[in-house]
C-alpha cells in the first residue's frame, strides 16, 4: 500500500495501519476547529497493490463567529420584546383576536390520487412521508419543499416529470405527513442529511436527481457537498448557497433576517404564525387567491402549533452553520433558478453562489417571484427537463470558473444559461430607476456563449 506523503514507500500486508490512522484522525479533529458533517467523510480503501487512500472529499461545516451569535441572541430578545408590546396592543385594541383554530376538514387535492401514490417510510425511527409517481425503471429525481410548504408545492412537476422519470416529493421531518419532533436536536444538520441519505438509499438507487426550492434548497447544497456520489444533477430553485443565503435575504421578506432572529425565540414565533387566520400563509403564498383550494391545504396542514415547531427548528440550527472555505467547489452539475420578480432573494446572493459550483448553469423565469415552479409551471418544466436530460454536452467544461463577481454578472436580459469555465452570465439587471438595456454577453471566448430563450 502507498500512503500519501512526502515519499511512496508500498507496505507490506501484514503492517497494521488502523492505530496510525485512527491517531491522524484524531489529531486531524483536535487541531480543527470545523466539524464534520458525514460520518463517511473518509472512505479508505486498503489495497496492496501501491494505490494511494482513496478520500470521499473535505466537506466540513464551520459554526459561525460567537460574536454572531450573541448578536443573534441579544436581536432576537429585542425582536421578540417588540413583538410581546405588538400582541398587548393589539388585544387592547381588538380584544375578540384569538390564534386560529385547527382545521379537521382535509382537502381534496391531499387525497387525489392522480399526483401519484401516497407512501410512508421509517428513517432512523422517525417516518417520513412522500407522494410517489413514474415507473420505477426510470431515473430518480427527488423533489425537497421549501419553507412554508409540503409535498403539494410540487403539483405542477409531478404530472410532468413522471413521464420522464421516477419521481418522490419528499414530506421534510416536520412538514405535512411526515413526523413532526418537537426537539430542537432532532432538527441538526447532520441528523438530517444522515436521514436524507439513508432515505435515498432505502429506494434502493445508487444515485438520483435533486430539486430544491428554499429550505430543501439549502438542504440540497450541504447534501451534494456532503455525498455528491449519491447525486446525478442538482436543481436549486430560490435558493443561494447556504454560505450566502442569510445575507441575501431583502427587507420585504416575510422571512427575513429580522424574522430569523424571531424565531430563535421560544413558543412566541409559533403563536405569531398561528394569528389572523394564518396571516402568515397568506402573505407567503400571495400568488394563490385568497380562496384557492391549495391555500386551504396549506392551511390545513400548518393549522397547529406542532405543525410549525418543526419547521422552525430548521430555522434555528442552519443559520449558524456555514461551509468550510477549504471545501472543494462542487462538481454535481448544478441548475440554480430564480425568478426575475423574487424580491425575497438577492439576484447577487444567486450569481455568487456560483463560486462554489466547478459546473453551473443560471436561469432567470421571467414573470415570477420566489415560487417560479408554481407561477410559470410550463416554462419552468421546460427549463429542468432540459436540464435534466443534457447527455454528454461537448460545450461543458470542467474548468474553474472565474471567481469575481462581476465576472459572472456580466450581461443582461431574462434568460440565463452558462456553464463551467468562462462567465456567460445574462441576467435581467436592476436599478432604482428601473430596468437597463440590453448588454450583449462578454465572455473570454465567444465560441463559448451559450444563450437560450424562452419560446
């Protein structure tokens, strides 16, 4: 066997080297002050034959400073002060307010069979929950929801994509049908990626596709650092690189870094949500109509307390954790889709998470917000499934990709199609003014621009 280092020396059999590697890794854990997230991070293959030992990767997480987080703690006290003299006028003004009853009458889109077949599965003793639909003999896509939602955000995919492949919209732990813990811990990063795992492995699949909209966007980036073997393509919708994602967050937004600091409060974030009749669901999904029948399934399912203590746990551990600059850039082909009227997300926090892509494409749905897949479902589809059934492209590169911002910001218009080494970049910039011209896209090679429309 050869081992990495200053000098190849093969080793015979009968050398033990387990004490020698345990030792390393220890050092290797002390002397870092990251944590690894997978407990597969280092697949060692023992092999006589003086092949070198075979590393999975370098994923590891970093917490971020304590500075940030006694900020965090002393923001989210003044928040939730703020909050408390909020509630107290408002029960002097309107002393009839109350939190919303929950809803027993389940919706009939819950239950219609023709998204597919409803299953259940146990993951680590927790049970998850999944709307099943394709043939089984087809590629495997894995559909994660965002934040507030479920397996039904998915509604306009699932009809689509199974008569190309086999599709699973995944209840996240705490959502919809799956289980809903109430403890904190059971809601930590590394649980829930070992579960995601284990979940893919349970289909009995070596590898699938992933699409991710908000949080299972964010989910989805620290599952392809982590086991990017288990991954064929990766589709963020809505969703920066989780390194980037809490400062791209705007003021308008219901969920934002204001409300993040909420909610790390106990019990008051889940009476507020729970206001008005579900206020909350509404201004979040303000691209339903008020009485839209899926409106009322979101209402049925997030009508509970429970129903949101699970969800904002996510929200209580993720905003401390950041990927490791020493991490290897990402090498799963990655589609990030947003849209050009998504004034939740910065147009900025999707261009930069490129940085941390070695293959990307970017594309910008015209006419929609932060819910693309929900707004334009057609044009949408069209964009993944092309995506997802690109063979052997000769104009993708392995290259690295430029790492300025500007450099991969060049250009401008709604459609945004670019992959690997140099920046092809035409996205729909904005000022205060309004929206600029037209600029025909800049790269170091024109060869190399690769530019679709919309039909």
């Amino acid at each position: 066997m050869t081992m990495r280092g200053p000098s190849y020396r093969p080793l015979s059999p009968d050398v033990n080297l387990r004490p020698y590697i345990i030792f390393n890794l220890v050092l290797l854990r002390i002397s870092s002050k990251t944590d690894y997230v997978s407990n597969q991070l280092f697949d060692i293959t023992y092999c006589y034959t003086g092949t070198p030992i075979k590393m999975k990767g370098n994923f590891r997480t970093e917490s971020i400073s304590l500075c940030d987080k006694l900020w965090m703690v002393i923001r989210s006290i003044g928040v939730g002060l703020w909050v408390i003299c909020k509630y107290f006028f408002k029960k002097v003004c309107y002393p009839n307010s109350a939190l919303s009853a929950p809803l027993n009458k389940q919706p009939a889109c819950l239950v219609d069979a023709t998204f597919g077949h409803h299953k259940y599965v146990k993951i680590q003793h927790t049970k998850f929950h999944y709307v099943e639909a394709g043939q089984h003999n087809l590629p495997v896509v894995l559909l994660l929801h965002g934040f507030p939602d479920f397996w039904i955000g998915w509604r306009y995919q699932l009809p689509i994509l199974s008569t190309h492949f086999h599709v699973i919209a995944l209840d996240l732990k705490g959502f919809g049908d799956s289980e809903k813990p109430l403890w904190r811990r059971s809601y930590k990063l590394k649980r829930i990626l070992q579960e995601l795992k284990a979940f893919i492995k349970t289909l009995g699949i070596s590898e699938c596709s992933i699409i991710g909209h908000d949080l299972g966007g964010l989910l989805g980036w620290f599952l392809v650092h982590d086991s990017p073997e288990l991954v064929d393509k990766f589709i963020a919708v809505s969703c920066p690189h989780p390194n980037v994602y809490w400062k791209t967050l705007t003021p308008q937004y219901i969920f934002n870094s204001n409300w993040v600091d909420f909610v790390q409060l106990p019990y008051l974030p889940e009476m507020d949500a729970l206001l008005d009749d579900l206020k909350i669901l509404t201004v979040s999904h303000k691209h339903l109509y008020q009485k839209d029948d899926y409106l009322e399934a979101y209402k049925y399912s997030f009508s509970r307390m429970e129903d949101w203590t699970g969800p904002m746990n996510y929200y209580r551990n993720l905003p401390y954790i950041r990927v490791c600059k020493s991490t290897d850039q990402i090498k799963v082909k990655t589609l990030l889709v947003q849209g050009d009227k998504n004034h939740n997300i910065n147009l900025e926090g999707v261009i930069r998470s490129t940085e941390y892509c070695e293959k990307f494409l970017l594309r910008v749905i015209e006419g929609t917000g932060h819910f693309p897949h929900q707004e334009n479902p057609d044009l949408f589809n069209r964009e993944i499934l092309k995506f997802l059934q690109i063979q052997n492209n000769p104009k993708l590169s392995d290259k690295v990709p430029s790492k300025t911002i500007m450099g991969r910001f060049i250009g401008a218009g709604s459609s945004i199609v670019r992959y690997g080494n140099s920046v092809l970049v035409n996205v729909q910039n904005k000022t205060k003014n309004g929206v600029l011209a037209n600029i025909p896209s800049i790269g170091r090679n024109k060869e190399d621009c690769s530019i679709s429309n919309p039909d």
